[in-house]
C-alpha cells in the first residue's frame, strides 16, 4: 500500500519547515520514514556547511503523545536516566546525571520540572521534557509530530517562542507537523501542503495563498495569515 509518492522536499539548518495537511494525507508516515521505522524508497542525505556530505545526520524526535501508567512513581529525572544510561535506572545515580539534565531542561526553559512526577505534569509542561529529550543529543535535525496537540493557547506560544531560540543558537533544521495554521504562517520558514504527497511548498504567504491549499484545508478565500518577523 502506497501512502504517499514523489515527496522532494529540502530542509535548511536555522529554518522551521512546517508540514500541513489534512488527515490521512501521510504527514506522521513520512516522520516515520525519516526516522527509519517504516520501508521506503528514496533517500536522506545530509550535507554540511561546507557543501560536503557527512553521512547520517544526528535526529531528535518529539511524538505527539507519550504513553505512560500516569500513576507511576516515575519522575522526570528517572525518564532521562533511562534515556541517558545503559544501565537500569535503580543501579545509577542521579547525582552523576543531574547536571546534564538540569542543563538540558533549561534549553526548554523546564529545569524547575526535574524533580517532578510525570503524571503531574500538564501537556504543555510534558510536551517540553520531550523537546529537551529529544535534544540530548543536540540533533542536527529536529521532527516534532504535532508536539502541542491539546496545549492551551498559552502553551502553543511558548512552545514555539522556544523553537525560533533553538533554531536561531543551535543552528538547526527543524520539521514540524501542525494543524495550527495561524502559528504555523508566524514561525514557519518554510510550509510544505501534502495530501498523499506534496501538493505545494514555498513561505506560508505563498502557501496560504494558493487555491489549491484553500481548496484541500477549507480556508476562507482572501483570508491572510501574515509571517511576524524575529
């Protein structure tokens, strides 16, 4: 079964490429494919810099949901223990990884979380202890599959206040998969429309303004998303 065809799509360092669509339309299959747990034909290749191809680039991944016994005992902490060892979490000691993790939720701007239970955080605080997981390594690529789905407004904003920082220091590419359209056209360098493949692509005006994505999405002919400049 063929879920999507003929996806070409180039990704730059420091640059948010937001993936739109409807339903079905093979935007989490192509992350998946990205990541390697799917089969499919064609390639990824990464080049540096200096225009030189430097084998497999480094991958961070946020899902949209984590499945987790909410009523466990298990701390933010103990996530990225398990995360960053080898060993099973009960034979280490946090004191040896604590900074490390301090450190890295702090990119996230979540280091007050580390000693929280997972079950008590709420989506958007949850949300952003995957992003700082999913940084440690720091990836030369970053795919977010709807990482703010069912976050509150306030929420969305901050979660994507601390993208246009990751990008911007870190110098990364970052896909990200949204129903927001709104947000979407304000941080988004790059929209690519994809409906069982790719329908058009360029910046969210030229997007947003072609009839074919109001025609596939249902937008409002004439309606205007406008990009806020950094």
């Amino acid at each position: 079964m063929k879920l999507f065809s003929d996806v070409n799509m180039h990704v730059h360092c420091g640059q948010l490429t937001a993936i739109i669509g409807p339903n079905g339309a093979g935007k989490s299959t192509l992350l998946n494919a990205i990541l390697g747990e799917v089969p499919h034909t064609g390639n990824l290749h990464y080049v540096d810099a200096k225009g030189k191809h430097t084998g497999h680039p480094v991958i961070g991944y946020v899902p949209q949901h984590l499945r987790f016994d909410v009523s466990a005992p298990t701390s933010v902490m103990d996530i990225f223990m398990a995360c960053l060892s080898k060993r099973p979490v009960w034979l280490c000691s946090s004191e040896k990884f604590r900074t490390r993790v301090t450190e890295d939720l702090a990119r996230v701007q979540a280091e007050q979380l580390i000693d929280r239970r997972l079950g008590a955080l709420s989506g958007g605080e949850l949300q952003r202890v995957l992003l700082a997981l999913a940084l440690d390594p720091m990836p030369d690529l970053l795919l977010l599959d709807e990482p703010v789905s069912g976050v509150d407004y306030n929420g969305h904003v901050r979660f994507y206040e601390i993208l246009d920082e990751l990008r911007e220091k870190e110098d990364m590419a970052i896909i990200l998969i949204s129903h927001d359209l709104r947000l979407m056209a304000k941080h988004a360098d790059q929209v690519v429309l994809m409906d069982h493949g790719i329908v058009t692509s360029g910046t969210p005006e030229e997007v947003f303004g072609n009839p074919r994505t109001q025609e596939i999405l249902g937008l409002v002919p004439g309606l205007t998303y406008e990009k806020e400049a950094r």
